[in-house]
C-alpha cells in the first residue's frame, strides 16, 4: 500500500463546512478506481488474519469501504444508523457533541457474543462518535472489538478517548 499516494488523493477543503476547518474529502479516494482498490488492499491487510465476522459502519461515511472490507473478509455488515431509521428492536446511546447531543442506534440481533468485530468510520477527529459506538457494541459483549478509520487527524488526540485492550488504526494520518 502506498500511503503517501493515497494522501495525496484526498482533497483538503479549507473553511468547510465553517471557517476553520479543514474538511478531509473522502469522496476523492473512491473516484479513481486504482485508489480504491489500493484502499481497500491496505484495509484488508490489517484484519485480514484476525478472525473477524462483522464489520460495522457508522453511518454515513462508513457505509461506503465498510461494506467492501466486510466482503472481503467473507464477514457480515452491520450498520450503526441514526434514529428512526432502523426499523426491528434497537439499541441506542446518546452522547454529546460540540454542539447538543447526538443518538445512534444498532439492531439487537445485529452482534453476538461470538463476534469479532471492526467499527469502521471514514475519519477519527474528537473521537466522540466512535467512543459512543464503541460503548454501543460494549452491550453485545463480542470476543474482540478493533477500530478503524480511513483518516486520523492526530492533533485532535482522538485515539487516547480509547481503553487499551481496543486496537485502533487508521490508514492515512495527519499530524496537523
Ligand atoms: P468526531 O466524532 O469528532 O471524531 O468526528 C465525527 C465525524 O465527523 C467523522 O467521522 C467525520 O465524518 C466528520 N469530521 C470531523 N472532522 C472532519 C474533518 N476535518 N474533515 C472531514 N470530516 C470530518
């Protein structure tokens, strides 16, 4: 996997979706086929040997390598959505964000105690989301949970939200 070519795949847009904020576009690794399959490859590679059988995406950027990585894997996807969108038994968490709080929920019969399962989301910022999913899956009490991203912004320190025995890892980090 050449890393230094995906980087430079992702378009950086400057004061998005407010000023200050240097929006990281995943939308531009998934255009050239070449990148995506290198993406996927290199996602691929780091599980591939760890016995996984469920990929979950939180929605709504980790709908789109979760489901790839899944397949290739020969695991299920299992998606985290928003409320009201799920329509069986759920659970749910809320948690708060900069502004106000934000729920997600997961089916019930989603995840089992057999499970070894990867959260995936295309980026790692505060950490907020993924910690709340993490706690969400926590209920399921599966054999092992990992933590992947596309993208890390390292300043933000997100991964030290993240207790020891959870593996996090991200293909593409910033250091600023
Ligand atoms: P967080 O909970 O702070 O780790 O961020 C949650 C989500 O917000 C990430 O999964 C991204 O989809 C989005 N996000 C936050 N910061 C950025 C950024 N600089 N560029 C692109 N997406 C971002």
């Amino acid at each position: 996997m050449n890393v230094e070519k995906l980087r430079d795949s992702v378009r950086n847009v400057p004061d998005f979706p407010i000023p200050g904020i240097q929006f990281k576009d995943v939308t531009t690794l998934f255009i050239d086929p070449k990148i995506l399959d290198e993406l996927s490859e290199g996602l691929v590679e780091m599980y591939k040997d760890k016995g996984v059988s469920k990929v979950v995406g939180i929605e709504s950027r980790g709908f789109i390598m979760g489901p790839m990585l899944a397949r290739d894997l020969n695991a299920g996807f299992v998606p985290i959505r928003k409320p009201g969108k799920l329509p069986a038994e759920t659970y749910e968490i809320s948690y708060m964000k900069e502004y106000g709080s934000d729920t997600i929920q997961i089916h019930r019969d989603a995840i089992n105690e057999n499970d070894i399962v990867v959260l995936h989301d295309d980026l790692l910022a505060t950490g907020g989301t993924m910690l709340a999913a993490v706690q969400l899956i926590k209920k399921f009490n599966p054999k092992k949970i990992y933590v992947n991203f596309l993208i890390e912004l390292e300043e933000l320190n997100g991964r030290k939200l993240f207790d020891p025995d959870i593996e996090v890892e991200a293909i593409i980090k910033y250091a600023v």
